[in-house]
C-alpha cells in the first residue's frame, strides 16, 4: 500500500514518520522525501491515525 504524506519537511519528520509506523506494527518498505510517499504493509486506516496524531497527514494513492 502507498501512502502519501504532507507535513514532511525534513529527514528528521521522515524518522518520526517511520518510527511512529514501526511502533504501531508497521512493516515500512519505504519513505521518500522528495516525493512524501511511503510504502508500508498492514492496517492503513490504523497507520493513517497515528500518523495524524504526530501533526502529519496522509492518504493512500496505491493498492497494491
């Protein structure tokens, strides 16, 4: 599943992003900056929540 983010600004908001998805049980198979996408595997609409609990927003642009 691809997610995409706004609210990225830096590298330091992608650790965040990623460590909040790995808490949450995330399997994350990739973060761009540039693009402010993320591939992840499991729970969207749980992974979508506790990325907006950090001040970031996404939405999922692919299924795969």
């Amino acid at each position: 599943m691809k997610l995409e983010l706004s609210g990225l600004t830096c590298h330091g908001c992608v650790m965040t992003v990623r460590n909040v998805l790995t808490k949450e049980g995330a399997k994350v198979l990739s973060i761009d900056l540039k693009s402010a996408e993320i591939e992840v595997d499991g729970d969207v609409e749980k992974y979508l929540k506790a990325i907006e609990k950090f001040g970031y927003s996404a939405k999922v642009v692919a299924t795969e």
